[in-house]
C-alpha cells in the first residue's frame, strides 16, 4: 500500500494561501473551487483542502496530524520559502530556518528545514534532506 491522498479541512477564505503554498514548491494545481483546492506531486500524491463544515480545530501537540512536511531538492528552495512566508507575516517556529544535525543520517547530510503556522493554525514544514551544500 502506498499514502494516496490526504485531506486537510481548512477556511475557505484561506484556500488561495495554500494554493500558493504549495505551487511555490512545485506541486500542481488539479482542480480549484469556491469550497475546494486539490493540489497533486510529481509522485502521484494529492493533497486536498476543503471548506470546513464547523469551527472545531485541533492542537498539533495532541492526537492527530502534528505536520506536514513538503520536502524541496536544495537549501536555497527552503529559504526561498521562508522568505515566501516573511513577504506574507507567516512567522517561522522553533528557531526555523536552521538545520537539525539530530535528524541527519551522518555528517556528510543535513536535514534544513522551515516550520510555521498556516492561517488556519496547521503545522507545516518545508524541508531539505540530503548532502551539505
């Protein structure tokens, strides 16, 4: 079995921030409406924001999705999306951008990300695994 798709209910109003989001970093738009925003990656994986149906939310510290991470192919294309963020008065968290030796396979690798808040208040993470550039 492999991860098909994943369904994140968010604001309507906010559907445009995550279309964005996501087409920074090379993921396409699939399908567009007033209510929904289906996005799809080269490897096949969509993601899907609907309009939510009530004003419940959850606390990415508790059950649930903690974050999602769309991984980039350079430090550069973390930074370009942390300045993104910036242009937008997105704050970054937990000291991001930095790089995160804990999580890197070896000293030769690194593991550099960008986390942040959408306006919806889901935990996101853009990422970049692979070797020290």
């Amino acid at each position: 079995a492999r991860l098909a798709h994943l369904q994140m209910n968010v604001d309507r109003e906010n559907l445009e921030f995550y279309e964005e989001l996501v087409n920074s970093v090379g993921w396409k738009t699939i399908h567009a409406d007033d209510g929904m925003l289906g996005v799809m990656g080269d490897d096949g994986l969509s993601i899907w924001f609907v309009d939510k149906v009530n004003d419940v939310s959850g606390d990415y510290d508790g059950c649930g999705l903690n974050h999602l991470a769309l991984g980039v192919d350079s430090i550069a294309e973390v930074d370009k999306a942390a300045a993104w963020l910036t242009e937008r008065g997105i704050e970054h968290l937990f000291g991001t951008p930095r790089h995160r030796p804990e999580f890197s396979s070896d000293d030769k690798t690194t593991y550099y990300q960008v986390m942040f808040e959408s306006p919806d208040k889901l935990l996101f993470e853009i990422v970049f695994t692979g070797p020290l550039q």
